[in-house]
C-alpha cells in the first residue's frame, strides 16, 4: 500500500477543550443529555472551531459535477446528457438543491470537475474541468490517469481555500454525475471490504434486470482490477470520477482549515471514505448529516463508524442531505453558545 502524501495531513481537534465544552453543556438550563444528539453535534462544532462560543460564519455547499466514462454501457437508468442538463438547471436555481440551500441561507457554488460538455464562460460556474470528456471507461481501464486524479485532488482544495479566505467556516458538498453510484458502489466495496451486492443499488431508478446488469458490469471491472484495493489513491485513479475525487481534495482541504465539514449521502460518502483513509483526522471535522436510501450508505456508515443526523429515506444526491441538516448543526450551535446556564439563569440544579 502506498504512503500517502504529507499534503493529506490533517490534524486531529485539539481536545484541551473537551472537558469545558462537556461541562458547558451540563450547565444548561435542562437535564443532562436530554437534547440527545445534539449535545454531542454542539461538542463537535466546540471542538472542530476551538471554541467555548463557536462560529459557523459563511455557510456554503459545493456541488461537484462530472461525467463518467462508463455510464455509456449502461449502468444508469438516464442518459449521460442529464448530468449538463442538471449542471444547467443547478445554475437557473431550479434544481432540489438550490431550493434547499436558499430555504437554509446556505451559499451555493456549483464546479463542473469533469462534466463532457462546453458550458462556455458563466458566471456562476467554476470551471476546473480535469478531462474535456469526463473519466475514461473503467469498465475497460483506469478511469483517469494517477496524473488526472493528483489535479483533481488540487483543485478541490483550491476551491475550499477560495472559501476559506472569504470567511466561510462550515462547508457542505453535493455532486452530480449519471453514473456515479456505480463508481460509489466500487469505492466502497474496494475500501471496506464490503461484498459488492451490499454496496450497489438502484442509483436513479433501476428496474430489477437494470440492477442485475449493473452488478454484473461492476464485478466484471473488479475482475479486471488488479491494484491495490485497501490503498485510496490507487481506488479512486481506477474508479472514481473527477466529482468524486475533487471533493475529497476539498473535504480534506476544509478539515485543514478548521471547517466543520457537512457530508451529504452515497456519493459524497464515498469522497469522505476515501479522504478519512488518506487523513484518518478528517472524520473529527465530519458531520454525516442523513442515511441515504441508496444501498451502500449504511455500509460507509458503518465503516467509519458515523452516525448520520437524519433519515428521510432520500437518495437525490446534490449536497440536498447537507442543506436540510444545516439547521440542525446551527440549533446545536445556538444552544451551546445562547442557552442560559442553572446559575445564569437562576434555576435550581438536580438535587
């Protein structure tokens, strides 16, 4: 297995602070871990910001979009075109996300990482196109060159430390690419162990035979795999697609910057699976905001042993997961730092 560069380094939070954020949040007005969940979300947030009063200031999702070589055998249930038209769509403000994302007062920045399509010059477009045709076809090789993969891991980071200097503190990242649960599902399994069935489903809406086809193309590309299946870099070079691997450049990159790092379903999923075994620290900084209803989640959950905010039975992909969860991670936030305290407040303690 190959060592991965010091660039994926991330430093574990500084726990120096652990003990006076727990008793921070004993001290609110309310019995001790009543707010369940939330209580250790507001530790996290504490931790990740090293702060007794955090800020989540600038609050962004990123959307990374690409297209993969192998969804012309196949694999999907819709034409690679869907991925430009959703890009398009993402950009008139029309699509899930973007309802979302302006519902939470969450900023949003939308990447064409890959996408084999000629958006021209917008606006509102990042343009760190790796590959003018997306990814190559894994099913008959790498899906990118160890060269492509290397870019790709930069300028996600790029992006993220754009962000950074103008302030935002907590980031969330979406995706789009036809074809990409496929490269999720393979992802995983090379990265967990995991059998194959348990880590691919139905993506954007496999009938039966669909999904009998989709396994059996996928088992054929791991048959024709014959890398390291325990060494992320190499994964994601044969694998992955430019989406994929650009955030997981930015989720460590985030992690780097102290961000608090909001992790949507599979696909991103598979991105944050890749970066914590480049950069164990990363899963300090992530919060895994839903359980998605695509199969193979639960085994990247698992994995890492994460446990997911919520579960609405979602699988649309887009960051969607993160901008519902925002809430959420701000009301913890709000808590730990507005909250009255039993003495602050004049409120008896338990006897």
């Amino acid at each position: 297995m190959h060592s991965p560069s010091p660039v994926f380094a991330v430093a574990p939070v500084d726990r120096s602070l652990e003990a006076a954020l727990r008793r921070k949040i004993d001290n609110k007005t309310k019995p001790p871990g009543s707010l369940g969940r939330l209580e250790e979300l507001a530790l996290q947030i504490g931790l990740v910001r090293g702060s007794l009063a955090p800020t989540l200031n600038q609050p962004h999702i990123v959307v990374f979009a690409g297209d993969h070589g192998a969804a012309r055998a196949g694999i999907s249930a819709f034409p690679q075109d869907v991925t430009w038209q959703m890009v398009e769509n993402f950009l008139a403000g029309g699509a899930a996300i973007n309802v979302f994302a302006r519902a939470s007062g969450i900023g949003l920045t939308v990447v064409d990482a890959g996408v084999a399509h000629d958006f021209g010059g917008r606006d509102n477009l990042v343009d760190a196109k790796v590959s003018a045709g997306g990814t190559a076809n894994y099913l008959e090789g790498a899906a990118m060159t160890p060269e492509q993969r290397d870019a790709a891991l930069a300028r996600g980071a790029e992006i993220v430390g754009r962000l950074a200097a103008g302030g935002c503190e907590a980031i969330g990242f979406g995706e789009m690419g036809i074809g990409n649960t496929a490269s999720a599902s393979l992802i995983t399994h090379c990265l967990t162990n995991a059998s194959l069935d348990d880590c691919v489903g139905r993506g954007t809406g496999l009938d039966d035979a669909g999904l009998a086809r989709k396994r059996q193309l996928l088992a054929q590309a791991l048959d024709r795999y014959t890398g390291p299946r325990d060494d992320a870099l190499a994964v994601l070079a044969q694998f992955g697609g430019f989406e994929i691997v650009m955030m997981a450049g930015a989720m460590l990159a985030a992690a780097r910057q102290r961000m608090l790092v909001l992790v949507d379903g599979f696909i991103c999923g598979a991105a944050a699976l890749a970066a914590a075994r480049l950069a164990a620290a990363f899963l300090d900084y992530a919060v895994f905001c839903h359980v998605s209803a695509e199969a193979g989640h639960r085994t990247q959950l698992a994995a890492i042993g994460a446990s997911p905010l919520i579960a609405l039975d979602m699988r649309l992909g887009e960051g969607t997961g993160a901008a519902l969860a925002w809430p959420l991670v701000r009301a913890a936030r709000a808590f730990l730092n507005e909250m009255a305290s039993f003495e602050s407040a004049g409120v008896s303690e338990k006897l």
